[in-house]
C-alpha cells in the first residue's frame, strides 16, 4: 500500500526574496533601505512569488529587479508603467509593482504615468523621490527646487518643480501616499497599504542620493529635527505632532495652521485626518512651506492621504469583453481586420 506524503507549505522569508546579484548602488545610498523594506513585506502579501512581477525603466531605483527574486523586467525610460499596464490587462492576476524615480516617471515617463493612474489599473507605483538625476550625474530634475545649481543648471534652475502627489491626486489617482528611506517601519506600512489597495496606488518615497544630492531632506529624517519637521497622517485622529506631541494642524476656512496644545486649545479643535476627503486630501499634499501663507512654518505630511474605490481598468476591459461575447458571440479576427471597407476588383 503506497502512502502520499504532504509537504507542508514553506513559509517564506525576506532573504527568499533576494538574488545572488550583487546590489550595486553607491555604499549609503537610500535605494538599499527601500530594497530592504520590499523583501520584508512581501512574504506577508499572500501572493506567490511566481506572481509578482517588479517592472522599472530607466535610473539608479531601475536596478530593482535585478534584486527580487521575483519575475521582473528593466524597461525603458519612462515607459514602465506603459509595459506594467499590458501585463496587467493581459494577466490581471498577477501583483505588478512598478519601481521608478522622479525623473523616468515625471519627465519623459510624465505622460504615461498620468494615464495610468486615470485608467486606475491595479498596480503599485514606487516613486522614488531624490529630486536629481543620481544615474546620469548630478543634472536637476522635474523634483528639483528652484534656483538648484546643478550640472545642468550652473546658474540655478528657473523650473518651477513638479508636486508629485498632486500631480497624482490631480490625475484622479485612487491611492496617494508618502514615505522615506529612513523610517523603516513606516515605510513597510505604506507599501503593505499599496499592495492591500484595489487600485493604482501612488506611493512616493523620499530617498536620499548621498553622491549628488545629499541632504535633500535631511531636516525629515534626522532624529533632532524631525518630531518638529514630520507630521504622520493617520485615518480619524487629528493632526499632531512635536517632539513632545504638543503641536497640531487646525483650518481656518481653506488655510491650515499651526496652534500650540495647551491655553484652551486642545485635540479637539484640530483638523482630524480623513483619507476618503477628496478636498482636503488637496490641501494637505500642498502643505509646503510658503512665506505668503498665514499658516506659519507647516510640518510635511507622511501616509495615506487618499483613499478611494473605483473600478478597475483590466477588470471593465474583461467585462466588456464577456457582454460582447455573450451578446454577439466569438470574434473573427481576419473580418475585423477587414472591417467594411473592403470590395473586390474583377
């Protein structure tokens, strides 16, 4: 009598999601604190690693699939969404993660990345924010702030930069976050929240370039600054922070502003974070210092801040697919190809 032996499921690890290539960015660079926080995630997913794929185009984050042991391709630039989009229309199973920079995904990948988000297919977009071009040396980029000296710019930049997150929300971009390279914990949080979002999810993510661009937000990452600097947005509780947890961001009218706790005020009074408010999702992705504004000195937002159901692309196209069938039965390519206008000469 033969017997048959169950094996049990292997339980995965982030080093099952490594490679045997060796990781070749420049030694501090931000990419290795997000390459690592993708590995420890992705055990905890659910998804096999069969099926998921990792699709990057052109840049120092390109590199990326060379590292996951995963399925994966090293696009063309600016064109990964373009790619992850017909894989995801034609295996809408699969979990397709698109890893790009600032400059792939808002320069010359600009245009394709606006779409992507408005078609809402169910991918995740890691867009890695250094605000310089780290693979080619050291030019400005769409991020870069104004008056920036570069190569490219030895006289300053007179480009008005790109918002990400509101050119994001802007292409009606069903998921908009934000995290950075040196808060590991955080940073797992919002790349779990991408995967769990049925939808494009638009996750940017500060990454210091410490050869061309070092520094770039330091005043966000470092332990003396950054209680005073970050604010953590989380779903209905109000806007806090500080060092000892003592500031907080009310509205006035549009205009949000900064209060001290204490003399009457208290959480109660304060703005409370909603991820599904479209409006103020608006203002709060705008939250960048400006000597004009009434608010006074505005701390910068990190997590989720929007969130919002709509159907997806690859799931539409397949439905309309299914109700042409049933309504007037299986294609004939060659007759569409010849559509109506065709006639024969004797």
């Amino acid at each position: 009598m033969s017997t048959i032996t169950q094996i049990a499921p292997t339980t995965l690890t982030a080093k099952d999601f490594a490679t045997d290539q060796e990781v070749r960015w420049c030694p501090g660079c931000g990419d290795y604190s997000i390459l690592a926080q993708v590995q420890k995630i992705m055990p905890g997913i659910g998804v096999p690693k069969e099926n998921i794929v990792i699709i990057s185009g052109i840049g120092c984050s390109s590199r990326f699939p060379y590292y996951m042991n995963t399925y994966g391709m090293h696009s063309i630039h600016g064109r990964a969404t373009a790619i992850a989009s017909g894989l995801k229309a034609s295996r809408p199973e699969l979990s397709v993660w698109i890893v790009t920079g600032d400059g792939d995904s808002l320069s010359i990948g600009g245009n394709h990345t606006i779409h992507l988000l408005r078609r809402n297919f169910d991918v995740n977009v890691l867009m890695f924010n250094n605000q310089i071009y780290g693979l080619t040396k050291g030019q400005y980029s769409p991020t870069s702030e104004s008056n920036k000296v570069t190569k490219s710019t030895p006289y300053g930049s007179i480009d008005h930069p790109f918002n990400p997150l509101a050119l994001a929300l802007g292409a009606d971009g069903t998921f908009i976050a934000r995290s950075m390279d040196r808060d590991p914990k955080h940073l797992q949080t919002m790349l779990t929240r991408s995967h769990q979002h049925r939808g494009a999810s638009f996750l940017e993510i500060y990454q210091n370039c410490n050869i061309f661009n070092d520094g770039a937000f330091e005043i966000f990452t470092e332990k003396s600054s950054k209680p005073e600097e970050v604010l953590f947005l989380e779903h209905g509780k109000p806007l806090i922070f500080g060092a000892t947890q003592n500031k907080g961001i009310k509205l006035d009218g549009f205009q949000p502003v900064v209060v001290e706790l204490g003399n009457g005020v208290t959480a109660d009074d304060l703005w409370v974070h909603d991820e599904r408010d479209f409006y103020k999702a608006q203002i709060l992705v705008r939250m960048f210092d400006d000597p004009q504004k009434s608010g006074g000195h505005y701390p910068r937002p990190f997590g989720v801040f929007y969130e919002n159901d709509r159907a997806c692309y690859e799931d539409v196209m397949q439905m309309q697919i299914e109700e042409t069938i049933a309504t007037k039965g299986e294609g004939d390519l060659d007759k569409l190809l010849r559509g109506k206008e065709v006639w024969e000469i004797n």
